[in-house]
C-alpha cells in the first residue's frame, strides 16, 4: 500500500472539494486537478466555471468524465486531485458502462501510483432512500466505492460543514 493516497468524504456543498483543494496545494505549488463533471446545462456550466475560478491559475486541469484511470496514469509529476469520484460513477452509470470493471481498474491506479494522490467523493449513506431504482442502484454503488476506496487510503477524512474529521490515517 502506497502512503500517497487519501480519500475526503462528505455531503453535497459540505466542503469537501474546498478541504481537499487546501490540502494537495500543501503539498505542491503546481497541482493537478482531475475534473470528472460533464456541463450538460448552464447550471453545471456556471458551477464549473465558479470552481475554475475559485481554485486560481496554479492548477493543472484534466478533463476525465469517464477515463478516470489512465488521466491519473499519464501523470508523471506533483500532486493530484480527483473531484470527484461520484461524478465519474454517475458517468459510468448513466452511460451503462460495466462500473465494476472501471472501479477495480481505479483501485489498481490508486494503488500503482507514486505521486500523492487525493480523491473527493460524496457521502450519500445519510439521506432519504432514493425512491427510483436507478437512485438505489447508485447509492449501492457509491457507497460500495467509497468502501473499497477507503480500504486501500492510508488517509480517510470526512467533512461537514466545512469542517474535516479525521476517519482513518493523519489529520489534514
């Protein structure tokens, strides 16, 4: 098990991405950021863009909506930040793509990787049972990844209300 991994939980808005951010820029001046989100509207538009800004010029950024794997992979230096896995899953599962064969993969990326390497996900075990089966078919998926994801961090944190509790491994 590498020492470079960590994984930062949390609910939707509950700063996570922000905790995240302020961590991996404290590990290098020029980070990478892997965007997952796909802006199928001007809502996501416009949350894309306030992020872009919000995070400054010194950031990298890759776009990786469903090859999550090898962007990490064709990285060779600094720090990286994936944001966010949930995303990429909703990717994979809206596209019907087989989620556990791409999950496995990522497991294996995380794992192989030398650079420190920090993955955002949410945490939707706290709400209403979805009333759709494709809801519950997701929340099952989400929660088995972020699951698996844990198992292998050396790091695990978990954020509400802007606020990092520290799940497993170093307080951030």
């Amino acid at each position: 098990m590498t020492t470079n991994l960590t994984l930062i939980l949390g609910g939707a808005s509950s700063g996570k991405s922000k905790v995240a951010e302020a961590w991996v820029k404290s590990q290098c001046d020029r980070p990478h950021y892997i965007a997952t989100a796909q802006a199928f509207d001007q809502e996501m538009t416009d949350k894309i863009k306030a992020h872009q800004i919000a995070r400054g010029p010194n950031w990298v950024t890759h776009e990786a909506p469903l090859d999550l794997p090898q962007v990490i992979t064709s990285i060779s230096d600094k720090a990286i930040l994936v944001d966010c896995v949930t995303l990429w899953l909703s990717n994979l599962l809206l596209g019907d793509h087989d989620i556990d064969t791409h999950v496995t993969e990522l497991i294996k990326t995380c794992t192989a990787s030398a650079r420190p390497l920090t993955l955002v996900s949410n945490e939707v075990g706290y709400g209403i049972v979805p009333d759709t089966p494709l809801g519950r078919k997701f929340r099952t998926i989400q929660g088995q990844t972020n699951q698996r994801l844990a198992a292998i961090c050396d790091n695990v944190t978990l954020v509400a209300a802007g606020l990092p509790m520290t799940l497993k491994g170093n307080a951030l």
